[in-house]
C-alpha cells in the first residue's frame, strides 16, 4: 500500500462549497461527538463550514467534554533537541532551507547532543523530540547515535531521559527498522500540505522533500518498519485549513483501515517568521488561520479523532497555548529552543529580532513562548492540570492499537492519571522552584482524594511517598 494516493483532492475541496450545518445538524453531530466514538468526514466539513461565534462556541464545549472525559486534567511536557540545520531541501517558508545564506549551519556531535540532553534534564524534562534538517550528514545511522547518546545523558541527580520521539524525514523501511530498534516512541512527519498542486509550489523540485507521494506515505514505511506509534501534522498557512483537516482524517482513517490504529499523535503547527525566510513573514503567508478559526480545527480534531493526542509547540504565544489545553490539546513542548545547540547559548536575547530569541546559530522559526518550564508548570498547576512527563506506556508496551484498546473503554485512565501524578511528584522534589513546589504538593494532595477505588487511592498514596522519600521512576 505504500504507492497508494489516499487524498482525494477534488473530493475534499469539493465538500467545503455551501456545506454550513443547519441548527439541527448541528446538534445532531456535537451530541454524537459527545459519545466519544468520533466523527466521519461528511460531519468534519459541517463543522469546518460553521461561522458564527455562538456555534463555534458550542465545538468548543464539546471538545472540552470529550477532553476532560479522555484525558482528564493530564497535561505531557516535552521538549526539542535540534541536532541540526543543514538541509538540501529548499522549502519556501523554512528557516533551514537551503538557498537561506543568512543561516548559520551546524550539525551537533555526540558530546554537544549529551550536552543538550543535559540541559533539559536539569530543567526537569523526561521526554525529548530529536529534530533535524535533511542532509546526508544526518541520515538514520546519525541519528541512532544521537538517540543512544541522548538516552544515555544522566544529570547529577541521576535523571535520565525515559522517552525520545524523533522527527524526521521520510524514509526507507530499513532505516525506520533501525530507528526502532533504538527503543523511540513516535515517529512524527508533517506532509505540511495534503493538496498535491499546492505542494509543488512549496517544495521545488529537485530536492528529496519534492516528491509528495514518497512523503505522503512514508508512515506506511515507517509501520512497515516496526514502528507502532506515528505522528502527523500539516503547516498551517499554506492552503486553506478545511482541506488540511479533511485530508487529515483521511490520512488517519488510511492508518486505521490498512494497520490497525490511527495516528498516535496530530500537530498544529502555524507559519512563523525565519530569518533570511521572506515568505515566512505575516503578510505574505498565503492562507493565514486566525486565532479564532485555530481553535476551532482544534477543538474539531479533538471530537473527530477523541483518542489522538494534539500537539502544540512553542511557536503560539502563552496566552493561545494555555486557552488550547482547555479545548483539546494533550501535550505542549516547553522552554524549547530551536537552533542546534541553543539550549547552551548563553546569550542575552531580549533586544533581539523576533527569529533571532532562540540563541546565534540559526533557528528554524520563531517562538512564541519564552517561559521557563517551571513558569508553564506553574500555569499549569494554577488552572488545575496534572504535569506529565509519564513514560509508562511506552515502556510497559502499551502501544498502537493496544493503547487504542485500552483508551476508547476509558480503561487507559487508570494508568495515565496515577502515572502523571508520579512524575509530577518527582519533578516538585528535584527541580520545581519553591513557590512552584508548594502549590504542586497542594494539587497532588487534592488529586489524590479523587480516586474512587480505595484500593487505587492507597497505592498512589503509597507510591507518592516513596517519591519523597527518594525513590525514583514508579509506575503502573
């Protein structure tokens, strides 16, 4: 199936023209969300098709509901390790591209990776994302060294890194085996745009990243090669966002129907300026999402796909970012960085340019969020979310389609609740600021009178005590 073109371009386009749902139809769908057994295509593009505010409204309660129903108050950290910029790709609106001579190129050895695993480790970080452009010199045998010497980073408290996802260029099933055969969680690759005319203007030929069908079914490959867990994601600004989601959830409902469980995880990324990057900058974006209409894809995906976890980066800004956790989204990266080696740049960027805040060697977009790891916990404690830097599942061998299994009975909870709170636990004790601490405890303590089975609430009783006690990586 790996050949095969899934995205009906004329179908998608086509199902956007005068489709607004009527009052009644509108109902229909959100109570029908509101079961948690998702939507189909026909019901996406009604509600891509909704306007008015009061109705959008009405998506985003829903969206709410089915996240609080799914993942509770949880909310999973992680951050990016950028191990390099070189690229012989030549995409219009990256930083990385080739043609951008204002970027300075560096690719991270083994000892300055270690060096970046380390820092995010004193943050606290127990997830990390390697990322990288696409260049010879960082092909699938580099980064399986990367991923040994990330995993292998330990900081003075012993703290270690316990999940790395990679993001990376398509390729071969071979290389993907290699990939998994270093214990990664998920594989992540943005098509950046589903519509096949689009794309060529984006990606000149020429160059690797040009050949849409190869891109477009690299997670064939990457299942093929053994790996359980991917992730998906367009850019945001490129085509009009209806299209981009309706060839989405027919990129999930490929997944679903040729091997067995849909995407782990969808990523919304948004267009933001790259220096050197001209088409980047707000005015010449050619389909630029709104704040308004970025909540609503949001929260739709949250209702069509209930069990797929959202992925916001640093790109948005704190305000949007901690107003998105509410209505769908299930992981943010924090205190993230975007250059190669920038988490150990020492440099003094408050009167920087916009593209220039993540450090002196070139970073692939602007951020949004500049907080501190322990400052996003902290927002998130006040709005009564549980930090998660939870790596159970992964390595207890929940899955694919046995995670799948577990989450749509609502059995998962079990697990993800108690787990998240372990490490939130072990986060307060090693890193956490005082102030932050203090509220942290209160929060864990108020959790842990939430539990309905006696017998559950003693052993989390019992496992956040060893946590202050010093014992380290427990979980369910």
């Amino acid at each position: 199936m790996r050949n095969q073109n899934f995205i009906d371009r004329d179908k998608l386009y086509g199902m956007l023209d005068n489709n607004a749902p009527t009052e009644s139809q509108l109902n229909d769908i959100l109570n029908k969300a509101r079961k948690l057994k998702g939507l189909n295509l026909e019901d996406v593009a009604k509600l891509l098709c909704v306007e008015n505010e009061a109705d959008i409204q009405k998506i985003l309660d829903t969206a709410e509901y089915c996240k609080d129903e799914i993942y509770g108050r949880r909310l999973v950290l992680f951050a990016p390790i950028y191990t390099g910029n070189a690229c012989v790709n030549n995409c219009v609106y990256c930083g990385f591209r080739r043609d951008n001579k204002a970027l300075k190129r560096k690719i991270l050895t083994l000892d300055e990776i270690e060096t970046e695993t380390l820092h995010l480790l004193r943050m606290g970080h127990k997830r990390a994302l390697l990322i990288c452009g696409e260049s010879p010199r960082n092909d699938a045998n580099y980064m399986v060294e990367a991923i040994r010497r990330c995993y292998a980073a330990k900081d003075e408290k012993g703290s270690t890194i316990r999940r790395i996802n990679v993001e990376l260029a398509p390729m071969s099933v071979e290389d993907y085996a290699k990939l998994k055969a270093e214990r990664i969680g998920t594989y992540v690759c943005f098509q950046e745009t589903y519509d096949p005319v689009e794309y060529a203007k984006f990606h000149p030929a020429g160059t690797p990243k040009a050949d849409y069908l190869y891109r477009l079914t690299c997670m064939d490959r990457a299942q093929e090669g053994g790996i359980n867990d991917v992730g998906i994601g367009v850019l945001f600004g490129l085509v009009d966002y209806r299209f981009e989601i309706l060839a989405l959830m027919e990129h999930a409902r490929h997944l679903e129907e040729d091997y067995g469980c849909g995407p782990h995880t969808v990523s919304f990324p948004r267009i933001e300026p790259a220096e050197g990057t001209p088409f980047s900058l707000p005015e010449n974006i050619p389909h630029p999402v709104s704040d308004k209409d970025f909540m609503k894809i949001i929260a739709i995906i949250r209702i069509a796909m209930p069990y797929t976890g959202i992925i916001i980066s640093t790109r948005e800004r704190p305000e949007m970012r901690d107003k998105l956790v509410k209505y769908g989204v299930s992981q943010i990266s924090a205190a993230s960085e975007t250059n190669p080696g920038g988490y150990n740049e020492e440099t003094d960027n408050t009167a920087a340019k916009p593209y220039e805040k993540t450090g002196t060697t070139g970073a692939q977009f602007t951020l949004g969020d500049h907080r501190s790891l322990d400052e996003v916990i902290s927002m998130m404690i006040d709005g009564g979310y549980i930090p998660s830097f939870c790596t159970g599942c992964y390595r207890k061998g929940r899955v694919g389609a046995d995670f799948m299994d577990l989450a749509k009975p609502g059995l998962i909870k079990e697990f993800c609740k108690p787990n998240a709170m372990f490490t939130f636990r072990e986060y307060l004790e090693d890193y956490a600021s005082p102030a932050t601490k203090e509220k942290g405890l209160r929060l864990l303590k108020q959790l842990t009178e939430t539990f309905s089975k006696e017998d559950l609430k003693k052993r989390v009783e019992g496992n956040l005590c060893k946590i202050g006690e010093g014992e380290r990586d427990l979980y369910f």
